[in-house]
C-alpha cells in the first residue's frame, strides 16, 4: 500500500539498531528521506549505509545523545523541519525502586518523558503551518501494564502519555497526529541481553527463560523489529490522519483488556 508520504522528511530517534532501526527502514521503504540518530557511531553508519543501500533513499546519520540539548540541536539541525518524528531512547535499567536516588529519577524523567517533550516542542508549530505532521511516541505496553522493577521507566512514559493526550487534540484539525507505540517482548539486542542474567537468577538456561516468555505471550513468540516498524510507517501514513491521541500496543495480545 502506498502511504502517501514519498519524499517526506523524518528523523527517528535512538534508531541505530532495534526498533527504531525497524521504524527507519519502514519510513524510508515508504519514500521518506529520514535521518538516523545514535551514540554509537559505528552502529549508526553501519546502518544508514544498509538502509540506503536498501531503499535508494537518502539517509543522514547524526551521532548524538537525543537526551541532551546538544543533541537534539544536531537533529534539528540535520532536518530543521521534519514531516514525521519517532520519539524513542532507551530506558531506566530494571531496579528495585528503593535504590532509586534522586537523580536516577531525574535522569529517567529526562529520557522518557522529558526529551520526547522538547523534540515535540521544536517541530509541532512549522508541522501545523504545513497542515502535514505525524508524531510517534515509542513507549512500552507498561504504560498499560506495569512491570515491577520498571516503575521509573513506567511513570516516565505514563506520564508523557499523559501529558500529550490534551496536545494531541489541540492541533488534530491541522492534520497533524501525536500517538503511541506501546511495543510488548520484541526479539531485540535489549530483550536478547537480558535472557542470560534471568536465567542465573532463576537457574535456568536462556533457552528455557526464552521459551518460558514465549509461552506467557498469546501469539506465542517474540515480536520482531520490522513489523514494529511497519505498524510505526503506517501511524505517519497519509491515510491514519483520523487516528491520534492513541496507544497501539504491539505485543502479540499479552496486555488483556475485555475493553
């Protein structure tokens, strides 16, 4: 299907690898010339190379901490006024909330709730003058669900969730849409790294913590980066104008609401 937005302009946060690589190369298969964004610089060029080589596509790496000011001036310098922007930055590691200090919940605030704000500040008003915007949040299905040991990264993006609900409905008329990606277990790095340390805690192999998860999830296997992604270019589509101020879990059924 043709989503409508060939030669529009995206920048896609922390999208060297995982899920925002998986958001990039959807962006760009569908037209879009996009830049990339990632610490690694290495990883990063290693991946606009493999999505331009992929697509044809013109792909702008920006090697930059999305979290800090001077970061986010890189982005907006490589593209001042982006037509798409993908929100996403890693997470506040798994921890007892107890042995959270002050500026551990600062620091998780500012990656989770905070940067995404400031990036949205920078581009919402030339998106409304255009009458073209689409802003996608990558959270996590603990928005709706809780994870226990995730409570900072949690209540950062519950309440970034939180915070652009009213936003979103004040700039709907001037076609431009804010939602949510609420991914679930995706076969990512992070998901991968995290088997073994499980398996130690609970004397088992990562093969049998892996299998375990996959049993505990309705479609019985992990989600993949790529359809991720598809669902992400499908949010920035021409055709999903009327949808905004949403959640769209990707999680293969695992949160279950009778509503």
């Amino acid at each position: 299907m043709d989503l409508g937005i060939r030669g529009k302009k995206a920048i896609i946060c922390a999208s060297s690898r995982g899920l925002g690589k998986g958001c990039a190369m959807a962006l760009a298969e569908a037209g879009c010339d996009i830049v990339v964004n990632g610490r690694d610089e290495a990883a990063l060029a290693a991946t606009a190379e493999e999505i331009s080589r992929a697509t044809g596509i013109t792909v702008t790496p920006v090697a930059a901490d999305v979290s800090t000011p001077a970061g986010q001036a890189a982005l907006l310098k490589a593209c001042p006024r982006p037509d798409i922007l993908v929100n996403n930055n890693g997470g506040p590691p798994h921890r007892d909330f107890r042995e959270l200090t002050r500026a551990d919940m600062i620091d998780g605030v500012t990656m989770n709730m905070i940067t995404p704000i400031e990036l949205i500040q920078g581009v919402l008003d030339p998106m409304c003058e255009r009458g073209f915007g689409r802003i996608v949040n990558i959270t996590s299905l603990s928005v709706k669900m809780p994870i226990v040991g995730l409570d900072l990264s949690s209540g950062a993006r519950a309440g970034l969730t939180a915070f652009l609900a009213g936003i979103a409905r004040t700039v709907a008329h001037r076609n431009v849409t804010i939602n949510g990606l609420l991914p679930g277990m995706m076969d990512t790095d992070r998901l991968r790294a995290g088997m073994p340390r499980i398996a130690e805690l609970q004397n088992k192999t990562a093969e049998e913590v892996a299998a375990e998860r996959k049993a505990s999830i309705p479609a019985r296997r992990f989600g993949t980066a790529e359809e991720f992604g598809q669902a992400c270019a499908f949010l920035c589509s021409a055709q999903a104008g009327y949808i905004t101020g949403q959640s769209l879990l990707v999680d293969g059924g695992v949160v279950n609401f009778s509503i």
